[in-house]
C-alpha cells in the first residue's frame, strides 16, 4: 500500500471516532483528498441540531431489526461520505477529481453523491453488502480500491 493511501486511510479511522452513532461497530469515518491535502472529512451522525442516537440511547434501525444495507432512510444519521460532501458544498471546497477515503464501502446513495461531486477513486478498508454501489462506480469510471491498511 501506498504510505499516502496508508495515512488517509488511517485518518479516516480517527475520523471515526467522532462518530455519534448509538452502535460503536458502526463509527464510520470518511476523508476527501486532493493533491495529497485534506479537503474535508466526515462521520456518520445525526444532522445539525437533531439529536443524535448515542444521546437518545438507542440505535432506531435495531429497534426496528432492519438489516444493514436496506432501508437506508430509516436512521437519524448522515453517513460519513455523506457528511464530507456537505463540508465541502458548505464551505465553498470543490472536492472534483478527489480520493475519497473510508473505513467502510460507500452504499449505493453515497457512490451517486460521490459520483456527481465528482469523486474520481474511493478507497476503503471494510466491506459492505451493495454490490450495486460497486456496479454504479465501475460503470461512472470511478476508481474504487479495498486496502487492508496492515500492509
């Protein structure tokens, strides 16, 4: 692996860590790079000012038994890739031509937020259950990569 891929993936664990999610296997974090400089990170919670599921003390999608990767609508948080995006749009950061890095697989409503932003290669540690999303990156012409950040 690449030492800058290796950075910026472990950035993205970090980045993590600040995840409001209630489930704590679920702490997801995301960095969009360009040119090697950080343009923007983001992790998975509640939207400004809605209070988060670690606050409310539970996680809706469990209390509901919703499996991973349906229903994504259902949940009061914002995913990380999500997020990152909404950084750069909100502060003015074209994040064209980037690298978005991640702890987890984007799901198939990031890779086409990723895709119309203009995201060129997402790299990811973690797998996930949508094919779909990979199908849509492959066909957009966006790079995606699985890195095992111990290598």
């Amino acid at each position: 692996m690449d030492k800058w891929d290796k950075r910026f993936l472990d950035m993205s664990e970090l980045v993590a860590t600040w995840s409001s999610c209630f489930q704590p296997n679920r702490q997801i974090g995301a960095v969009i790079v360009k040119d090697k400089r950080i343009m923007t990170t983001g992790y998975n919670g509640a939207p400004s000012g809605v209070e988060s599921c670690k606050s409310k003390g539970y996680c809706l999608r469990r209390q509901l038994s919703i499996p991973s990767g349906t229903q994504l609508e259902t949940c009061y948080a914002v995913h990380a890739e999500e997020n990152a995006i909404c950084q750069a749009a909100k502060l003015g950061i074209s994040v064209d031509g980037g690298t978005l890095y991640c702890t987890h697989q984007p799901c198939v409503v990031c890779c086409r937020m990723m895709i119309n932003a203009g995201i060129k290669r997402v790299v990811y540690k973690y797998g996930y259950p949508s094919e779909f999303s990979l199908k849509l990156f492959a066909e957009a012409g966006v790079v995606v990569e699985q890195l095992n950040n111990e290598e």
